[in-house]
C-alpha cells in the first residue's frame, strides 16, 4: 500500500498481495490480498509495488516448479 492507501484504508495498510486484474473502473484495480478469500477493488494510487532483493523469493510466488521427469517418449 502507499502512504495514500494506508492513510484511506488503514485495516489493509502493511499487506502484501497480487494484482489480479482492472476493475470496474479504469482508476481501479483488483488484488487478492495475502490470506484473503475474493479479491477487493482499490484505487490504482492506493497500491504500489514491492521491491524485492533478486536473492530472495517467496515460496509459491517466484519459486520455479520442481524438476519432472520427461513422459513424452514413454509407452
């Protein structure tokens, strides 16, 4: 959340979701926030980016998938 969001919406300020899509609006945008259920509308000035240190990921978010074996050439 921004200092804006935060300011305006103070029980969502401090977490951490995806951006889902646009809203209904074209100043909104949908995020499913950590831990929630639905998604919910926000303004876009509401929102801004986390950085995060390229070392670092998440588990789930930037993890590559596990390594499976080839199928394709079995019979």
């Amino acid at each position: 959340m921004s200092a804006l969001g935060a300011a305006r919406c103070p029980k969502f300020a401090g977490r951490e979701g995806v951006i889902i899509g646009s809203g209904r609006y074209r100043s909104t945008v949908r995020i499913m926030f950590d831990g929630f259920k639905s998604p919910i509308s926000l303004h876009s000035t509401y929102v801004e980016p986390v950085v995060e240190e390229e070392s670092v990921s998440r588990p789930g978010r930037n993890a590559t998938p596990p390594d499976l074996p080839d199928r394709r050439n079995r019979r």
